[in-house]
C-alpha cells in the first residue's frame, strides 16, 4: 500500500467566480409525494445508508439485502426525533420491498418486546443516541460505524460526538429472511484533537459538528479510509480576518487505517474545507467513476456564510486522487436540489454507484412546504409539523456523470436500491423534469 501524504494542502470550496450556486433543470430533483406504501409507517425515519462490501459495493448476503436509517417514533415532533435517534434496519430480496426487522442494537422506540434486531434487551450502543454512519460487512465480519451523539454523564440534553463502531455481531439467514444478531461490542474510534478536527469547546457558539464517519478503501491505493464531517480551526488570516465568516469552518476529515483494520484508525489532515463558504457539510462519501474521484456532501440553505446563497443540497466534487484537489462540479458544486416550489422537500442524499450513472436516495423532509426558512415550521402546532413531515424515503434520482458535470436524467421509485446487477430501465432519449 501506498503512504498516505501527510504534508498536502488540502482543497477549499470557493464560490468566486462561479457565478455563484443557482438551480437549474439538471440539478432540480422532481417534486415528489410520499410513497404509496412504507415498510415503517409507525416511525420517522431519515439518514440510511446500505450495508457495503469493503470494495464500496451494495452487500448481497445470501441475496439479501440491508439498509440502515436513523429512526424515532412517529408520534413525536419531528424537531425532537434527533435527541431519541436510534438505527434500526431493513431487508429486501430485490432492492425495492423493505421489511423492518426493527433495532439493530437491540432496543425498541416503539416498546415493542420481541423486536427482532439483535438479542439484547438494551441498547448498549456509545452516546445517549446514535447518529449517522455507515456499514461493512467484510468476509462475514459486520462493523456498524455510527456517531456517538450525547454525553451519558450530562444531565441536560449535550451534543457531544464521538466516531464510533459496534461490532462482534452476526447476520442470520438460516430463518425467514435475515436479521441481525447481537451481542455487539462498541468502541469509541476517534474523537476531535483540536489541531486538525475543531473540538467541542473551540466551536463557541456554532454549530458542532464532528460525525458521519464512512468507510472507504481507495481502488487505486488499497489504503483504507473513514471520512466524515468535522470543522477546522480557522486561522486568523482566513476570510480576511473577518471572525463573522471565520466561523464557517466546515470540513472532510480523514483518517487512515495503517494495517486496514476497520477498528484501527489515525487521524489525517481533512481532504477539503468549506471555510469561509460553509458551516455543516454533511455525510461526506466518495464515488470513484472512470479513475475520477467524486466527493460527496449535503448542506443547508442556512449555513452559507453571510453574503452567500446556496440550497437544502447535495453538492459535489471531483479530483484525480483522494487526495485532491477537487473541483466543484457544474461549476459550483450544485448536484442535486429541491424544486423552488418545495424548497425543503428532501434531504441527506446518498450516491451510490451504478454502472455509468449514480443512484442518489435522501429522505423526504416537508414536500410542498413552500416557505424562505425551515425555522418556520417551528411556528406550527407539534400536530401539524406532524402532518407535514414525510420522514420517508425519497424516489431514487438516476444521475448521468460526465467529467465534472452531472444531471439528472430519470428516477426510480421511492425506497429503490437495485443491486448492480440488476438492468435498469432505458431512458427517454431527452429527460426533462415534469412541469411545477
């Protein structure tokens, strides 16, 4: 294996001269409605990721498949969901019909006693909940990295984090299908040092952010790698000093594991920084197409430093090499967005390689609520934040790659990870979005 360059400088988003980020046909998602049925309707479920093989592939285990979402009962507000967040997986033979097996660590939001993830009666799992991650299942070996969110020792609400990972547990498809089963063993993998990663106490009043850890093996190295979001101490000649625009410091992180132990990690400097451009980019992941590097991230309207516009987003970037330097594709980074009359209908994209084109899932947040500001939901009674919160999957977009350019040329169905074996349908000879 190669070693890694400790020494580089790493790539920063920079909108001058773009033109800055405007929406357009090829990275305006369809409005879209909830689906017809839901393998969970009892829940709001959000972030999901599939269970992959070290080589980054979907997992096919004994032809099942698994995806994993942050979850919490449907009967709270959908604002209070992230402080009671808890994995929670789902099956399918074909991609496209999910069953929910229920906790992966082996709790119930629901009460439900005889929830089939796992065989603990408790939830053992690091951080008074658990956040966004990913999955491995390497020769048989299941590892769940997760965000460690909350300090148990605190008795009011905290937003610490920690990178975290269970594992030690084992998949079953001796029976009706598969399920997951406990005991796990969880291990805290990585926690902010200050000078790379912003800790806690350096972020004052902003937004913390240091989570998202997923797992990557480079092709074209064979090093093994977790990115995930961080912020960086900015320096004081950055934003030319100015501490408003300092404060938007949101980065990729690195870390590297040495003997390719996905429990044996060492930090590495970021890969890309947002400073002075944005606070949270979120779920960083990387597609490797045609030897080209694409670097991944979702972000929000408000967290744009001041005098800079962008959207509820999946932005993206490319290079030749993990290392960088990547360029923002489309010119400003800009993938995939929400149609403008439903600015806020999805987020938490997720791209996930497919021959020659990616397959990008989120969850749908409030389709159809047209408003400037996500913090105007908070002015709704809990019953109608309720009513309006789809907390389901979104239809799959198909997205055509060509060099430093996308767009979006078709969908599928709401829920839909067809294995990579499986032929999609042909497209139109010109896709264009359905009228508004």
């Amino acid at each position: 294996m190669s070693e890694p360059n400790d020494d580089r400088t790493w790539s920063r988003w920079t909108l001058d001269g773009t033109g800055g980020i405007e929406r357009t046909e090829p990275t305006t998602a369809p409005a879209a409605g909830v689906p017809d049925s839901d393998p969970a309707p009892d829940l709001h479920i959000w972030d999901t990721w599939p269970l992959r093989t070290r080589s980054g592939e979907v997992a096919s285990v004994d032809g099942w498949q698994v995806l994993i979402s942050l979850t919490a009962p449907a009967d709270v507000t959908p604002g209070e969901r992230h402080d009671i967040a808890e994995h929670r997986y789902f099956v399918s033979r074909d991609g496209r019909e999910w069953t929910d097996r229920g906790p992966v660590f082996g709790t119930d939001a629901l009460g439900d006693e005889d929830a089939e993830g796992g065989d603990s009666p408790h939830n053992d799992a690091l951080g008074t909940r658990q956040w966004a991650g990913s999955a491995l299942y390497d020769d048989g070996d299941l590892y769940l990295f997760y965000t460690a969110a909350g300090d148990p020792d605190s008795e009011a609400l905290s937003y610490t984090q920690r990178l975290a990972v269970g594992h030690g547990a084992s998949v079953d498809t001796s029976g009706d299908g598969l399920t997951i089963e406990g005991p796990w063993t969880h291990e805290i993998l990585l926690e902010a040092d200050g000078e790379w990663y912003e800790t806690q106490a350096q972020s004052g009043e902003m937004t913390y952010t240091f989570r998202d850890p997923w797992f990557f093996a480079d092709p074209a190295t064979g090093r093994t790698h977790l990115l995930f979001e961080s912020n960086t101490p900015a320096a004081s000649g950055d934003c030319g000093g100015d501490a408003d625009q300092q404060a938007f410091n949101g980065c990729v992180g690195l870390a590297v594991s040495p003997s390719g132990d996905p429990l044996d990690w060492e930090f590495r400097p970021p890969i890309f920084d947002s400073v002075c451009v944005n606070q949270e980019i979120e779920r960083p992941h990387v597609v490797v197409h045609e030897g080209r590097y694409y670097l991944l991230v979702s972000s929000h309207v408000d967290t744009f430093a001041p005098g800079l516009a962008g959207y509820d987003a999946l932005y993206g970037f490319v290079a030749d090499s993990l290392d960088g330097d990547y360029r923002p594709l489309n010119g400003s980074g800009l993938v995939v967005t929400n149609p403008a009359t439903a600015p806020f209908q999805a987020y938490s994209w997720l791209a996930i390689p497919h021959g020659e084109e990616l397959l990008v899932s989120g969850f749908l947040n409030y389709p159809g609520f047209n408003v400037d500001r996500l913090d105007e939901i908070a002015a709704l009674s809990g019953e109608e934040q309720r009513r309006r919160f789809a907390g389901t999957l979104t239809p799959t977009l198909r997205v055509a790659i060509d060099g430093e350019e996308t767009r979006i040329h078709g969908t599928l169905d709401h829920w839909a990870f067809p294995s990579g074996t499986e032929t999609l349908p042909p497209l139109a000879d010109e896709w264009s979005l359905p009228a508004e």
